[in-house]
C-alpha cells in the first residue's frame, strides 16, 4: 500500500498540533497549581488562632497559664474576663547538621501543644492538650481546671 506525501504531512501536523497543545494545557495546569499554592501560603485563613477564655470561678484567685513553654498570663489575682488569643507561627533555626550549615522550619503552638494552667498557691498545674480546637473555655470544678472544647 502506497501512501502519498500529503497524508505524511497531514500525520505529522496533526502530532505536532496534539503535542503542542498538551504543552498549552500542562503549562497552564502548572501556573494555576504554582500561583493557588503562593496564595494558600498567604490566605489569612492558613492563620490558626487559639483563643482561651476563663469563668468567673477564677476571679480573685493566683493562676498562671503556659502553652507549651511561653508564659501567657500570669494573674495575681487573676482576672476572670481575661481572653487570650494565641497564633501558630513558625520561626527558621539555622542548624549544622554533619557540617553542613542548613536552616530549619521550627513550628510553635501545633497541635500537639500543652495548655498548662498552675493555681499559684500549690504550683500545681493543670495539663489541657489544646489538638484542633481553637477556642477553648476554662472553668473550675472542685478547686480543678476543667477545659470546655469548643
């Protein structure tokens, strides 16, 4: 069977045209992947706040509270319409490791961090894992902090 120039010529445009537009379509699939990305990283939503309130059972009493190894409040006496509001961040450590100088990502405040409240009297402390939640209330039951997870 003999086939003529014009059908290889045909054959070869109409790759070339299939090639080059899965090229348009992976570039544009890239630049769409690589821009969402640059605006998740900066969206406010990506900003994980956690926000501690206290009940009125706290008030006049000697409590600090801690998360993880910050200091946050410390209330002599404590003030029971205190509402404390704490942000995730992450700070850059440079690090050498086998010597070679490198910069590591450290995250604060995850969600494996520790709520610690400790009644100044006793030093005592009460350990609340914070996980997911964003907002938790603090109250006191029998003379013991009890975290309501909201």
């Amino acid at each position: 069977m003999r086939t003529k120039k014009s059908s290889s010529s045909n054959m070869r445009f109409l790759f070339g045209s299939v090639f080059f537009f899965a090229a348009v379509i992976l570039s544009i699939v890239l630049f769409t992947y690589y821009a969402m990305r640059e605006a998740w990283r900066k969206s406010p939503e990506r900003d994980y706040i956690y926000t501690f309130t206290f009940s009125q059972e706290f008030k006049g009493l000697d409590y600090s509270v801690y998360l993880d190894d910050s200091l946050l409040y410390a209330g002599n006496p404590f003030n029971a319409d205190t509402v404390l509001s704490v942000k995730r961040y992450v700070t850059h450590e440079p690090v050498n490791v086998a010597g070679i100088d490198t910069v590591i990502a450290v995250p604060h405040f995850t969600s494996s961090s520790s709520l610690f409240v400790v009644d100044g009297r006793t030093s005592i402390p009460a350990i609340i894992g914070v996980g997911e939640y964003n907002a938790i209330h603090l109250t006191l039951k029998n003379g013991k902090v009890v975290p309501i997870k909201e």
